[in-house]
C-alpha cells in the first residue's frame, strides 16, 4: 500500500517539497501535506499503469480549487503510444465542504509519442471522458487553454530531459 510506503524513491534529485500556504484562507480548513499529496498523485499514475515514477515539481494552487500540482516521469506503454511526462492535480482539501476531498485525483494529463511517431496526450479530464488525442484534435482554444493552464505544453515536451526519465 502507498500510504506506507516512503516517498523519498518517488522523488527528482533535490526536489523539496513545499508546504501549502494560504495565508488569506484562514477560514478554510488546512491543506494536506506535500507527502500526503505526493503518495496520492503516485497512486493516481500508478493506477493507470504509469511505471518508475519520479516527482519533478511540485506546485500549490488556489483557483479555481485547491490543489497540488504535479510535475512527473514515468513510462506508460498504451494502445495509443508510449506516455513519458504528466501533469497530476490532487485537491488539497481545503475545499472539502464542496466535496473535494483532500488527496483525492483532479486530473492527469500525460504527454507522449503515438505508434505513427506524432506527440498524442492524455487527458482524464475531458468532458466525454479520459481520452488519448493529438493535440491539434483538440477542440476549441478554451480547452487548450484549460489543458496546460498550470503546465506548458512545451514544459511537457521538455519534462523528460529536465528531470530524468527512470526506465
């Protein structure tokens, strides 16, 4: 089980892991941990099927919702291509009387290469469900604009090579 598992293997080479902090949120209740936050983005790769993850960055946001935001590396083989790079959202908690319970999965967003060698993404997220897609399948700006709201398309594309993929 994840929960008992240590996260430190999870971790990118000198990557500190950032408390949440709001302070203008004081009415709210308090955020999860950065290691409780982790082992719920592991888990929501892992999951999938995601393989050697390693945690690149870390990220607290608080609009539209609270949440951790994940940077990570990985191998997920799928019918669609071969997933290298994701983006992984966990509420923080702080929104709980709406119903986002701390720790739980947002969204995953994933960047690879397709079986025709072209850039395809994943997106759980997607109004008619998970999807596997190349980007110029996306449908309006909006949705683009949603996709990489916390992390650039480029910073996918680049994720690999910045932190080190373990395969």
């Amino acid at each position: 089980m994840l929960a008992c598992r240590p996260v430190d293997p999870y971790l990118a080479p000198g990557l500190v892991l950032p408390e949440a902090s709001y302070p203008e949120r004081t009415t709210l209740p308090k955020p999860i941990s950065p290691r409780e936050a982790l082992r719920a983005a592991v888990g929501a790769l892992e999951r999938r099927g995601v393989r050697n993850v390693r945690i690149c960055h870390l990220d607290w946001i608080v609009a539209p919702l609270g949440a951790a935001i994940f940077q990570a590396t990985g191998r997920w083989d799928t019918p669609a291509g071969r997933f290298d790079a994701f983006v992984v959202s966990i509420h923080d908690g702080t929104e709980a009387q709406y119903g986002s319970l701390g720790g739980a999965e947002n969204y995953v967003v994933g960047r690879g290469v397709g079986n025709a060698g072209m850039e395809i993404f994943y997106d759980s997220a997607r109004v008619s469900g998970p999807q596997f897609f190349r980007f110029e399948e996306v449908g309006e700006e909006t949705e683009r604009e949603a996709m990489f709201e916390f992390v650039s398309r480029e910073t996918l594309r680049q994720l690999p090579s910045t932190c080190g993929v373990r395969q």
